[in-house]
C-alpha cells in the first residue's frame, strides 16, 4: 500500500473515531444536565425503541433533544464540507466556498421572507395556506438557496457553455442584488422587535431545539448530494488540466459542471435551511482535507464530508464545554475560526495568488 | 484505402466574430501520419480543435470511422479521437502515471475505477514513450521534454484510432524532438493515423507521407512531403526567406535563410 493510501485510511479512522467519541461527548455534556455514560447509552437505546425509557421523563426528553442537536450538526457540517468540496473541485480554487453560487445569500433572503410572513406580514390566508410555520423557515430557505443558485448558474450560461469566470462574476452580482433585498427587508422591519430579531438571529446559525424534521431536511441534501460523488470525482480530477482537456479524453464538461453545482447548492442549501448561516466549513475542511490526504476527489469529498460533521460537532462541543451557558451562536464561532484562517491561507498562498 | 477522418469546409467563428476557419477540408487513412504546416494564425491550431470536436465548427462536417465527430456522446468521441495539446494551462498537481491513467477515462465502466488492465496499458505507453522512469514522479518536476513524452504517452493510452497532436516539438532539443517523432510514428505503423500539426517542416519531411499547406483558414494544397515541401508551393505562404535543399535519402530539407535574394 502507497504511503499515500496508507494516509488516506488514517485520516478516515481517525475522523470515524472521532465523531463517534464527539457524538457520545455531547449527549453527556450540556449546558443543563449532565449524563453518564451509562445513561446516555440507555437512552440512545430507548430513544431507538430498543429498550426503557430514561427514569424521569424530563431526562429522556433533554437527551433527545441532545441527540437531534448532534445529529443536525453532524448532518450540517458535512453537508457544508461537502458543498465546498464540490465547488473547490469545480472552481479548481483551493479558496471557494459555496457562499460563491449564492447558496447562502439566497438561503438568507429565503429565511428572511419565512420569518416576515410569519411574522404578519403576509396576509393570513397566506399563512394558513401553507399550513403552520414550524417548517416555513427550512422549506423558504432551500427555496431561496436553490433558486438564487439556479438563477446564477442560467445567467452565466449564455451562449450555450457556462465558464467557470462568469459563473463567478454572475455570482458576484446576483449576491449583490440578494443582499440588497434582504437588506430591505432588515430595514423595513427595524421596528418591529421580533421579526428583525427572528431574521437576525438565523444570520448567526442556530443548531438549538432541532427535531427529527431538521434532521431528515439536512441528510436528505446530503444523501443527494453524496450520491453524486460517483459519477462527479474522476471528472473533476481530470478537470485539474483545464476544460478543453478534460473534454480530449471524454469527460462530458457540461454535465459534470451541472452535477456538482446542483450536488453543492443541494446539501448547502439543505444545510443552511435547517441551520442557518453557518460560513467558513465550506472553505476550511476540504481545504485542510486536501493538505492532508492530496487532492484526489475520490477521497477527498468522502473525507471532506466526515471532516466536516468532526469540525462543526468538535467546534460546538468544545465551546459548550469551555463556555457553557455563554456559548455563542455556531455561525458566530465559525466566522471568528474562519475569518483569521482565511487570512492565514492567503498569505500562505500569496506567491500562487499573485499570478492570478 | 478507408478515410478515418474527413473533414469537409469547416468553418469556425470565435464569439468575437474573428473567422479562424473558412473551409478546411482533410482526409486521414488508416496507418498515415499527415502534416499540417502553415504560417502562424492560419488556423492550424483551430482547425485540430475543430477535428477532435472540442470546438463546434460553425459549418462543414467532421466525420471519424463514419460518425459525424459532434454527434458523438464524449466518451465514444475519446474512444476514436485522443488529442496531445501543446501544452496544458494549468499542471496537475498529480503524479505521471495518474495522469496517464486520466487517458483510460473513456473506457473505465460505470464506477469509474481503473482495472489492471488499465494500469498495465498506461505502464506499456510510458515505457514507449520512454518515460517509464518518471511514473512516480509528480507532472509538476518533469521537464519540458519528459512533459511532452508524458503528454503522448496519455494519448496512447487512450488507445483512440486517430491521434490529434498538436506542434509536439516546441520548446525539445533535437534528440528529444526525434524520440516524440518516433513515437507517433510507430504507433501510426501499427495501424493507427496522425494527424501532427507542426512549424518544423524538417521533421515533417522525414516523419509524414503528406503534408496539409494551410493559409488564413483554408487548405489551399495537399499532397506528398516531397512535392509540397518545395519553392512552388511554400513561397507564396511563407514569403521568400526559404533555403531548400535534401535530406541523403532524399526527403526535402526547407530552412529559413535571411541572405535569399
């Protein structure tokens, strides 16, 4: 075995390992209850309907609570890796994230518009029309995602192709125009104290009180866009050589850039539905994935997904710990990380950024 | 003799309106490797591009084994076509005979994943390509020279019928330029057709059975080396700086000669 393989099944155990230690961690660790281990295992169990139920009913319902948290933040973050491998691989940018295509603009404008018909803004049929507004949020947030990015992708594509450099600058500009409406939005809501602290709220991220809805939303993007991986990974390694060579040896360009844009804008989008913005996973984990393990797609979106459910879970896990009840809003954590760690990368690769 | 690959009128238009192409025409045989020559800018390079069915011509047909070359899905295309581009724009940070492997796509099944069957054809196209040494090494340490070699070596692999090669011998030194020469022609010996496009008219002298004359977007003559490689026909496109003379087997020698006239 290649020391390269060698590497490779490491990291995978190591990220395995990992997670599954995280996830036992942060069903004992909260900033209420404390669980032992023994407990936590029962009523993991009992919550599977293998077995008894915790003793007091307020103990198994703070540990199922705990076990949706973990599960949407595992989901989460590896849905966010995953898109931001897809996207780096399309992009052949070390530096992309899904934020580029409008996923999280759009997601935001989305979200923004679920919280003001929620928040009487919309006449009440409207409201009653789509049936209650538990799931409102997700379900506008996908929407906005998805058509934001279904927008940048058909207005980059004139004249039959679509380059990588007019995606990125109609991307650019829709973002723009995104930012603009959900801005409006903002400052036609400043009086009313509730929905602009609703709609500020989800811009940090939230991964409290998640239920097996948020749960299903963020792994059914994710399984989409797992699927994927099959008929996306060798093409976008041989896309590592330009696209005129990648179509020489009979790569079908135009269908591989369709099925990672809709396999990163899916599982961004279903991530950022159900959890709002939560920047930087994208860029970070398949980023550091590649240092690690070489940059072979094959590898690197399936480890880019599991290191990002360990990142995303180790992060929220760690504050909890650290910080208990002071704990800060995921997307604030995340841009705090990521913020100097972009910066750490673009003096790291000044000498390659200089020739752009 | 069975045509390959025929070309008739192909005309191409860049999306700023520039005509590279005004009619083009070519037939390539089955065992025969053809030179296209020409002045800079007069659609060589294009006109490749056209013939492998990366660019969409914008009228003329391009026929390979008797399929319209645009019809045909991008995998059976890679499966009759394989391209060496003159150079790539950007060098993948992966290791040669990854690569090389990239030239097995077309004929990997549905998963994707390489048999030893295509790992022993990229060893065998290496070695003939005399760069089995440098297989481990990453794309980004080789030379311009081993580059080049590793470039053919790929489109070996590919095991396509015709190969599109795209002025293989820029930036060689003489040895190097032979060996890339050599190459393609005993692939093209063992049955296979090549198309070279090339400023090297020496090497194209020595290595083609015709040569392809083009000049702003057409071919304008074709024919055997010996008989388009001479004053009659270069002067008029390359102007009169031209020393001709012969090879000891007889084969034109054409070189640029500043005291003409």
């Amino acid at each position: 075995m290649s020391s390269n393989a060698r590497r490779v099944r490491l990291c995978a155990v190591v990220f395995v390992v990992l997670l599954g230690a995280l996830f036992f961690g942060s069903l004992c660790f909260g900033t209420t209850v404390r669980f032992s281990t023994g407990e936590a295992w029962r009523g993991l169990i009992a919550l599977l309907g293998l077995g008894e139920p915790l003793e007091t009913a307020s103990r198994q319902t703070i540990l199922e609570l705990r076990v949706w948290r973990a599960l949407v933040t595992i989901g989460v973050g590896a849905a966010l890796a995953l898109s931001g491998g897809y996207i780096q691989g399309l992009f052949q940018n070390g530096l992309a994230s899904p934020s580029l295509i409008g996923v999280t603009g759009g997601a935001a404008l989305g979200a923004a518009v679920a919280v003001l018909i929620v928040g009487g803004y919309a006449p009440r049929l409207v409201l009653e029309s789509l049936g209650g507004n538990a799931y409102l949020i997700p379900l506008f947030g996908f929407a906005g995602a998805f058509g934001t990015t279904a927008l940048v992708v058909y207005l980059s594509s004139g004249g039959g192709r679509t380059s990588v450099t007019s995606l990125l600058l109609t991307g650019i500009a829709v973002n723009m125009c995104v930012a603009g409406l959900f801005a409006a939005i903002q400052s036609l809501t400043l009086e009313n104290w509730e929905v602009s602290r609703a709609i500020l709220a989800w811009t940090f991220g939230t991964l409290d009180d998640r239920s097996g809805y948020h749960a299903g939303v963020v792994f059914s993007g994710l399984a989409l866009a797992a699927a994927c991986i099959p008929f996306t990974a060798v093409e976008l390694d041989l896309l590592k050589g330009g696209e005129a060579d990648a179509q020489s040896v009979g790569v079908d360009v135009k269908r591989l850039k369709w099925l990672a844009i809709f396999a990163a804008a899916v599982s961004a989008a279903a991530a950022v539905a159900v959890a709002g913005q939560i920047a930087f996973v994208g860029l970070v984990v398949p980023h550091l994935v590649r240092l690690a393990i070489g940059a072979s797609h094959r590898v690197l979106l399936w480890l880019s997904m599991l290191g990002g459910a360990v990142f995303l879970l180790g992060a929220e896990f760690a504050q909890r710990w650290l910080l208990g009840d002071a704990a800060l809003q995921p997307g604030v954590v995340m841009a705090l990380i990521g913020g100097p760690f972009f910066l750490v990368l673009l003096v790291r690769e000044r000498k390659e950024i200089s020739a752009w | 003799m069975v045509n390959r690959l025929v070309a008739e009128h192909v005309a191409f238009e860049y999306s700023n309106g520039v005509a590279a192409l005004a009619g083009a025409s070519l037939e390539l045989a089955r065992g025969e490797l053809v030179a296209v020559i020409g002045p800079n800018g007069s659609g060589k390079s294009t006109f490749l591009r056209c013939l492998a069915g990366l660019l969409v011509p914008k009228s003329g047909t391009v026929v390979v084994d008797g399929e319209e070359v645009v019809a045909l899905p991008p995998r059976e295309r890679a499966c009759r076509l394989a391209v060496v581009p003159q150079f790539l724009p950007r060098l993948p940070d992966v290791r040669v005979q990854d690569f090389v492997l990239g030239g097995r796509y077309a004929h990997l099944g549905r998963w994707r994943s390489a048999k030893p069957h295509d790992r022993a054809v990229v060893r065998a196209a290496l070695s003939s390509c005399d760069a089995g040494d440098v297989e481990s090494r990453l794309m980004s340490e080789l030379s311009g020279g081993q580059r080049q070699r590793v470039l053919v070596a790929r489109a070996i692999a590919q095991e396509a019928g015709v190969l599109l090669v795209d002025e293989p011998t820029n930036s060689l030194d003489p040895e190097h330029q032979l060996a890339v020469f050599r190459s393609i022609a005993e692939l093209v010996a063992g049955g296979r057709s090549a198309l070279v496009v090339t400023h090297d008219l020496n090497l194209a002298s020595q290595f083609a059975s015709r040569a392809i004359v083009m000049q702003a977007g057409r071919t304008i003559t074709e024919g055997p080396v010996d008989r388009v490689l001479t004053r009659e026909v270069l002067e008029p496109v390359y102007g009169p700086h031209l020393f001709f003379g012969r090879f000891a087997n007889g084969r034109p020698i054409v070189v640029p000669w500043a005291d003409a006239r």
